[in-house]
C-alpha cells in the first residue's frame, strides 16, 4: 500500500510540474555556464548581420566571455552587463530566451536593434537589473506588468517603440 501511495504522490508532482512547465520554462531552462547562455543567445536566438556587427560576430568559445566585446562580469565570472546596442539584432524576444537566465545581470542595453515583438514577462526573472535601455527598437504592445517587479531598476528607455503606455494600473514601489 505504501509503494502504491510513493507512486502516486510522484504521479501527481511529475503532472504538476508539466502543467506548470509553460509558465517555469524559463526557470528550467537556466544553466550556470554564463558563456554557454551567452553563445546561445548569438547562434540560435538572436539574428544580426554579422557584416555589421562589432560584439556579438566575435563571440566565441576560445575566449573567455568575459573578455567579449559588450560583455561585463563580476568577480565570480557571472554576466552583469550586456551592451548589445547597434547590433543589427531582429526578430522576438521570447519568454524562454537564455537572457533571461543571466540572473546577475544589472545592465541590458539592446537599443538601437530591431526588435519586433513585445517584451516577456519573463523579463521579471531579471530582479538585479538597475539599468533597461530598448530604445530605438520595433518592441509594441503593453509594456508588461512584470517590469513592476524588478525591485532594483533606477533607470528604463523605451523611446522609439510601439508600447501602449498604462502607467497608472502599475505599483512601482
């Protein structure tokens, strides 16, 4: 009887966490290798055109990735400043994009790129940015609700975009 009640209960956490695997996708998805987020980022989630572009066409394995143009880390090697602005960057951001798993990032300068999707509420995973620049950039729709959740960020730029601006149902404190 007890084996049968184990079972079950494992039966029940294994369904939970696949019901919940949409909204903690991107929880999942986080690995500690900051380069390896960072190289995912460059080969299979961001399109630029490598002719113009000065950081992210120079990535690559053989350097430390906190050596890497548009890159800044801590003591400890973990990133806390992506400058990616000018990139030539298009396309979506998406809610399981590895940006989102560089949990030690304070600063994320994507302005001047061509983004064309809104931003994710996975932007909210992001909770030691002080610092949000994506101006100059295709972003539309609401800015999302989640931006309110990040606790630490002192300064945000979205000139340029589409945003549908609804300040007042937002909490900032």
């Amino acid at each position: 009887m007890r084996i049968l009640q184990f079972l079950f209960l494992h039966l029940l956490l294994f369904c939970y966490m696949c019901l919940c695997s949409n909204v903690l996708a991107v929880y999942c998805f986080c690995v500690e290798d900051q380069q390896s987020l960072l190289l995912q980022l460059k080969n299979n989630e961001f399109r630029f055109k490598a002719s113009w572009s000065t950081k992210l066409v120079s990535w690559n394995q053989s350097i430390p990735h906190c050596d890497w143009n548009g890159v800044t880390c801590n003591k400890e090697g973990h990133v806390i400043g992506l400058y990616l602005y000018l990139e030539s960057i298009d396309g979506e951001l998406h809610n399981s994009s590895a940006l989102f798993c560089l949990q030690h990032l304070q600063n994320l300068d994507l302005s001047y790129n061509n983004f064309n999707s809104s931003i994710p509420p996975a932007i909210r995973s992001l909770k030691n940015l002080v610092s949000l620049n994506l101006s100059q950039n295709a972003f539309e729709g609401q800015i999302p609700m989640e931006i309110s959740q990040l606790k630490n960020l002192q300064q945000i730029s979205w000139g340029h975009s589409s945003f549908l601006m609804q300040y007042s149902t937002y909490d900032w404190t």
